[in-house]
C-alpha cells in the first residue's frame, strides 16, 4: 500500500509530540504543509541534543531539499514568521529548503493579540463567562476576522493600496472596540500600515500560490506531509467546545486549509501521547490532581512550549482516543512519550465514562455533559526498564508491549512508530 500523501494529526488535546513525530517523517517527505492555526502552536524537535521550536513554519524546515508550505487555513503572525525564519542557521536556501507561504492565509495583526487578552480578561472576569486560557497569540481574533471576511490576508501585504483600505476599515472598528468596550487607547494606522509594508517586503519572496506548488507534487508523486497543530478535541467543530482553538485541527482540515481534495490522501496518522495533557481550560475526565498527574507532569516535562504554563496531566483516556480515530479516520497510531511511564507501580487506562451510575463507551459531544463523567479505568503492570534504548518492538519488556496491544486492540488501529525518548533516534517503527 502506498502512503505518499499523509495526514498527521494530533488524536488528544494537544502537545501530543507532532514536531518530534513530524520531524522523523519528514525524512522520507518531499512537502510539508502546515494548514491551521497559528503561532499558538508550539514543535519542538531536537536534533543532535540542540533543541528547535517552531510556532509557524513546518517542522520540516530541518532537512535539506523540501518544500514546506504555510498552508492559507493558518493565520499567520508576520513577527513570528520573520523571526523563526531569520533564526533558521543554516538559511533554508543554503539546504535547498523552499518555503512557500499561501496568499490566502491570514495575517496575526498585533491588535488580534490584544483582543485575545482582554477579550479572554473580560470572560475571566465576569460571573457568566468562562475562560478558555487561550494562548494570547490572536488566533480566536484573527479567525473571526477571516469568517467575518474582513480580515487581511498574506497577499494583501504586497498590494499597498488594498492593504491601506483594508488596514483603515480595521482600525476604525478596532479602535472602537478598544475604546469603548474595554477603555483601551485606539489604534495608530500610520504605524501599523508602514509595519505591515515592512512584513511584506520582508515575505514577498516566499508568498505563493500553495494549492497549485501541493497539486503538482501530488501529481509528481511526491510524499506529502500535512502537519497538524493542536488537536482533535481542541478543534472548533469536533473539540471540546467553547473550550478550543478556533481551526479545524482534525484531518478534514487538510483539503480546506492545506488545498489537497479529499481523495488524494493515503492515510491518516493520528499521535497519541501514552497518557493524557491539556493546557487551558475545558474538561479532561482522566486529569489527576494528585501525585499521579505530579509525576507525570515531571517526568514528561509537561511545560507549555508556547506559554510555559504546566500543563493539565492524566492517564490515558481510550473512550476520547476512539472518538479521535472515527472524526479522523486513523489508519495508524505514532504513540509518543512510552518512556515517561516507566517506573510507575501501576498503569490505568480509561476504557469507559459513568454517568448518574450508567457507563457508556461513547464519546459524547457536548463539553458539559463531558463535564459530568466519571473515569472507569482498567489497570495495568507497568515496566521498572529504562526503555529509552529499545529499537525494535521486541526489545520492549513484555508490560510495554501488552500496554501497546491494549491501545490496538481498543481502538482497531495499529501502532506503527513508538517514541521511547526526545530525539530523533529514540523511535521504534512497527510495520509503519
Ligand atoms: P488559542 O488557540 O490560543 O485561542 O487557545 C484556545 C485553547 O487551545 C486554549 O485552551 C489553549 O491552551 C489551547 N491550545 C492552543 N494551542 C495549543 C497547542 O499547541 N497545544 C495545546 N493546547 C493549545
């Protein structure tokens, strides 16, 4: 079976490990398309013991010879992307490394980020509202913008005389948003047109047209990598909402934002952390408030990479893993992170909610009635074993593999790539 064309996906809430997963693969890739979100996200991919973080560019950009697109489902933070690009040592053209931003991706202007703080301020603050714990990066913003479609796009950044139109319409509104709803001094459009100018100079190199650079290598036979951020539960259709990003984080979001037709992918690869994180607010029915969620958070180094914020910590939950392989269409698990739960005297599994006494395997689709669950958990053996050095499935200690057959057997999906460690060396791959 060929798998030249393939969707890599976050399967929980988030901060699975994608860039680490992403970056193995990537070796075998031609193209890799990042197609939602925005500098919200945060890939880190370490690489002979030198650790790089990526908000907005494809964990791609590592290798030599790729094209990597910044697909036009992302809304992109021109700051950011200068400076992850200015950060690149040695620069993408000396590899060979193409990047291709899309035209029709939306701009982060600075006032999104500042609606995303007091906007998130604002719902913390008052008795009805509820904090989602957003990023701060302006995506929320942004996002409503773009649907509102008066948001800018990458393209118009080029375009002097439609950015100025565009730019004054947006002050205008903001400037009164600020003002009168949250007292906050308006905007200045001098300042932020002349920024904008200097944005555009700076990428008008890389802006491109994506869907025809994606089509062709398809058409080429090249491998494609759709590289997810976030994650199924964190999307704005499928997630946890009101608690979630504001993209679509599940496979389907590809063809949209990343301009490949449905029909053109070979599969689907969903990354499962071997427990459970989430960072904001919402609800997470395996979280643990104890020592378990403690250690986890230790040993994992469950820290935000964006934020810096610890992360939410519990053990796997197998009733939302189902629900993320069926809203996507998992045809193989990369299950990441199988180190951190060595040691442990015990491990548990969450095979089923309760709710008012009656169980159900099923994932239900309202975050307030996910509210109300209780986690029922099967236990497991765990494995004393620094498993940081395996290499094959085989040399796993028995507890491990049974762990592993229990995901499988639960969710019918195989486990094709096992991460035992943080580099790029520490991956077993199983028929993958
Ligand atoms: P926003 O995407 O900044 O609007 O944040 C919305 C929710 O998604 C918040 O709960 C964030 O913590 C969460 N979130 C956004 N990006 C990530 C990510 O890359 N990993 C994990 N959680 C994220």
């Amino acid at each position: 079976m060929k798998n030249d064309v393939q969707a890599l996906i976050g399967a929980q809430w988030g901060d699975e490990g994608k860039g680490r997963v992403v970056d193995v693969l990537a070796r075998e890739a031609d193209v890799v398309v990042r197609y939602q979100g925005g500098a919200n996200a945060g890939h880190t991919v370490i690489v002979g013991g030198k650790k790089h973080v990526f908000h907005l560019l494809p964990s791609g950009m590592l290798y030599p010879n790729r094209l990597c697109v910044v697909g036009n489902g992302v809304v992109l933070d021109p700051e950011q992307f200068i400076s992850e690009v200015n950060g690149l040592d040695p620069a993408p053209e000396k590899i060979g490394t193409r990047l291709v931003v899309s035209g029709g991706a939306h701009v982060v202007m600075p006032y999104h980020k500042r609606l995303d703080v007091l906007s998130e301020q604002a719902r913390a603050a008052k008795p009805h509202g509820s904090a989602i714990g957003t990023t701060g990066r302006g995506i929320g913003s942004c996002y409503v913008d773009k649907y509102n479609r008066i948001g800018i796009r990458v393209e118009d950044l080029v375009r002097p005389e439609i950015l100025e139109n565009k730019l004054r319409m947006n002050v205008e509104e903001k400037s009164l948003i600020l003002e009168k709803i949250y007292g906050e001094p308006g905007l200045n459009f001098g300042e932020l047109y002349e920024k904008a100018l200097g944005w555009g100079r700076f990428m008008a190199p890389y802006i491109g047209d994506s869907s025809i650079e994606i089509d062709s290598a398809a058409k080429n036979g090249k491998k494609i990598l759709f590289e997810g951020a976030q994650g199924t539960l964190l999307d704005v259709d499928h997630g946890t909402y009101p608690f979630v990003t504001s993209s679509s984080c599940v496979s389907g979001g590809c063809c949209t934002g990343g301009t490949l037709s449905p029909g053109r992918f070979d599969r689907v690869i969903g990354v499962v952390k071997a427990y459970c994180t989430r960072v904001g607010e919402g609800p997470f029915p395996t979280e643990d408030h104890g020592v378990i969620g403690e250690r986890l958070r230790e040993k994992g180094d469950e820290y935000g990479v964006t934020t810096g914020r610890p992360r939410r910590c519990g053990w796997l939950d197998i009733v939302a893993l189902n629900y993320a392989a069926r809203i996507n269409g998992l045809g193989v698990i990369a299950l990441t992170k199988l180190d951190v739960l060595s040691g442990f005297d015990e491990l548990k599994v969450c095979t089923e909610y309760e709710t008012d006494g009656r169980r159900s395997d099923v994932f239900p689709n309202s975050a307030y009635v996910l509210e109300g669950v209780a986690p029922v958990y099967e236990s497991f053996p765990s494995w004393r074993e620094d498993i940081s050095k395996c290499r094959t499935f085989d040399e796993l200690p028995a507890a491990a593999r049974d762990y592993i057959g229990f995901i499988e057997k639960s969710t019918g999906v195989p486990v094709g790539l096992i991460g035992v460690g943080p580099g790029r060396e520490d991956t077993i791959f199983r028929n993958f």
